[in-house]
C-alpha cells in the first residue's frame, strides 16, 4: 500500500483518511485506503517477508461527513499457509 497523503489534508479522490493500531503503520495518520466504503480488511506487506492484515473497527468523521476516517486494528502477521498432503508428495 503506497502513502498516498495529500499534503492539503485531503484524500484524492476515491481514497479516505485511515488510522491504524498495531503493526507497521501503528498511529500513522499519513496513510489512506480505498473508499468510501472502507475495505474490510487492509494487507500490508512487511520488509522481512509476509503480510499484515489490518481489519475494519469502525469508521467516522472528524471535521465533516464527507471526510470519513476508518480506523483499522492490526491482527498480526498471516500464517504461513500449511502445505496440503499432495504438496507435501
């Protein structure tokens, strides 16, 4: 996911401001995402490999309703996916 921050203090068009808790973009109020709607969930890919999945905790507004903020909380890095049996062959 880019830094997409408008210096003006405003989204480009089609984006909204996020917040996010835990993770590598932990209290970092220069990100945005998608939307509006916010996405559900948000994958970030981390410097020493994998991703994190951040989840959708709710979304409002700070100075006005067509300003929408999401606010996301980290859930940690994904699992390795487990090999099935006939991987494994």
């Amino acid at each position: 996911m880019e830094d997409v921050f408008d210096l003006t203090g405003t989204p480009p068009q089609g984006w909204m401001h996020a917040l996010f808790g835990g993770g590598p973009y932990t209290d970092d109020v220069g990100r945005c995402v998608p939307g509006p709607p916010a996405p559900e969930t948000v994958s970030v890919p981390l410097l020493e490999g994998g991703e994190f999945v951040y989840r959708l905790v709710t979304f409002g507004s700070w100075s006005a309703p067509d300003d929408p903020i999401a606010v996301y909380n980290g859930t940690g890095p994904l699992p390795e996916p487990r090999l099935s049996e006939l991987e494994k062959a």
